[in-house]
C-alpha cells in the first residue's frame, strides 16, 4: 500500500468514527509505534531505491502528522462539555400553581348546611356500614313489608348493609340525646342501582330532623320554604303532594316551582313548573317508641334530599356520572 491509498483510508476511517473508543481505534491502526500503518511504511524505506527513500519518507511523515492533528480535532469535538445554562434570574415571578378547588358536591352540602345551620341545625354524622335495624326496623320498616324495597341495598354479612339512606341516622341521634333536637346528617348511602345517566350505586343525601315538644307540619313548611328560596332563589315557591314513607306520618313529597321557567313549564321541568326535591313528613310515632321517646309529649319533622339531585339541577348537570368521573374539565366550572 502507497501512502496516498492509506491516507485515502485513514481519512474514510476517521469520517466514520463517531465515539473517541471509535477514534482511539484509528489512531492505533495508523499511528501505532512499530505496528501502525504508518511505521511499517517508514520501517521499509531503507530497503527502498535510494531515489524513492527521500520522498516516501517525507510524504508518511507528513501524513503522520496531518493524521495526529486530524485526530486530536475530532477528539476535541467529541469531548466537548454542552454550553452551561444560563444563570438563573431570581427576580422573575414563580412558576404559577395551579389550585385545585372544593368538588360541586361538597359545595352543594355546604351549602345546605349553611342555610339550616342558619335556622339553629347541628351538622351530625352516622355510619356508612349500617345494621338492617338501623336502616329498616328503627325505622318503621319492617322486613316483610313491601316498602323495604324501595330501601334495598348492599349486604356485608347477615344484618350487615350498606346505609341507603341518611335516615337511620335520625335514630343513632334519638337514642343518644334528648329533645329539643335540630340535626342535619350530610352523606353518602348506597343503592343496588343500575348505573346510568340518572342513577348511581352511590349518592349523597342530606336528612333533617327537629324534635320537640310543639314541633308542627307548620315549622316544618317555614322551615324548607326559607331552605328552597335561599337554595334556589327568592321567587321559589313550594308545594307538598301526600306520599308515604314508614318513617312519617303524614308523609309529604316536596316540590319547588321551576327555577329555569318560573312555573310556565320547560323541559327541565318536564313542563308541569314544579321539580320534585326531597321527602317529608311528620316522625312516625313508631319511631319515637323504638328510640324510646314519649310519642304523647313530643312530636317532630324528618326530611331527606338527594344532592347529586339538587346539585344538578341548580347548575343543569344532566349526567349524575361526572361527579365521580374526576375531569377536571367539567369540575372546574363549577
Ligand atoms: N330516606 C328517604 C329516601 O331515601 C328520604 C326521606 C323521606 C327522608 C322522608 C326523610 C323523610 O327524613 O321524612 O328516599
């Protein structure tokens, strides 16, 4: 090989080597004392016509040379340290933290809280895990009678459910304390519904109670009058459609007049002007036996709302889903 084809090489191979292990490699094929390319070709001169000895010898050290320049540059490169980053300017503004805020739902109970916390009522908490005589018989509803299944729900263990309602929260509070008595229950129950746009397995009420020796069906009327206008806004009006509950007696289902339409019907009102919000009644008698208390001398009002139900119809929700769906696009405007 003429020097000229393993310059012709030597620069291919640098070209190609892109690491300095890569680099090192060619500088030991080429340059490497005694086993180098290079000093083979200077090794041989010697034995060469003297008229070629002066210009062979040259041109391999030029290359030589050329090739050892050639290398340190591509090492250099290689080896070159990232420009250092800017200093840091502590006079600028801090990156912006993005707050998370309180769920619609927990709004909506605060809410409901304040208002009846306004009117004397003390916020109280029950149970989760329920027993059925909680949940059923203190409440006037016995095992083999038919209203039990509009209460059905989760069994544990034998005796052992999931609330369904905050009702049985009422009696925890009656076997604990004495009247007067004015006790709010926010918190979630659990039903074996089938889940769609209107229907949850889990939810959320709000049940009232006041007990007292004059407790009437009035106080009862003022009382969530004053809640649906402060809920709902000051031209509301309410009306109460008999019903029945095994927990009251009379039993009424409350209805406000349409917020969107004010009473001249709408589609969120299914044109009538009125939307069903909660349950009522005058406490049964039976209830105040099984917690003991004396149905001659007091007497008092129950009542319980759903606030997935209010919640989506104050601000027009029509998918209960999104409130366990965690998107904060929909959350956050509310
Ligand atoms: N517990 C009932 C339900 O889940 C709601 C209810 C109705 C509660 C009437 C009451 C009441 O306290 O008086 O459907």
């Amino acid at each position: 090989m003429d020097v000229e084809q393993i310059r012709r090489q030597a620069l291919e191979d640098l070209s190609k080597a892109s690491t300095t292990t890569e680099l090192d490699q060619v500088r030991t094929k080429y340059l490497g004392r005694k086993k180098g390319l290079l000093d083979q070709v200077i090794a041989s001169v010697p034995g060469l016509p003297p008229e070629q000895r002066r210009a062979v010898g040259k041109s391999a050290n030029d290359l030589k040379n050329e090739l050892t320049r050639l290398l340190d540059e591509a090492k250099d490169k290689l080896s070159q340290k990232p420009p250092a980053a800017p200093r840091s300017d502590p006079t600028l503004p801090g990156p912006r933290l993005r707050l998370g805020h309180v769920h619609p739902l927990t709004q909506t109970t605060r809410q409901v809280e304040e208002i009846f916390s306004r009117m004397g009522f003390e916020v109280v908490l029950g149970p989760e895990t329920e027993t059925e005589f909680y949940n059923f018989e203190a409440l006037n509803i016995p095992a083999d009678h038919p209203s039990r299944d509009s209460f059905d729900t989760f069994y544990l263990s034998p005796g052992v459910v999931l609330r369904s309602h905050t009702s049985p929260v009422q009696v925890r509070v009656m076997e604990s304390r004495r009247p007067p008595l004015r006790v709010l229950a926010p918190g979630r129950v659990y039903r074996p519904d089938t889940e769609d746009a209107r229907h949850a397995s889990m939810f959320h009420q709000v049940e009232g109670l006041m007990v007292d020796e004059r407790t009437s069906f009035a106080d009862l009327k003022a009382m969530l009058f004053i809640f649906a206008r402060e809920f709902f806004g000051s031209e509301t009006k309410i009306r109460f459609r008999p019903s029945f509950f095994p927990f009251t007696e009379p039993s009424a289902e409350v209805d406000v007049s349409c917020f969107r339409c004010k009473g001249k019907g709408c589609s969120l009102c299914s044109g009538s002007g009125w939307i069903e919000v909660l349950g009522s009644g005058m406490v049964d008698p039976a209830v105040f036996e099984a917690v003991g208390y004396d149905p001659e001398r007091y007497t008092g009002f129950a009542f319980g709302m759903g606030v997935e139900r209010l919640c989506m119809l104050k601000y027009g929700i029509d998918d209960i889903r999104v409130f366990t769906q965690n998107d904060c696009r929909v959350l956050s405007q509310f």
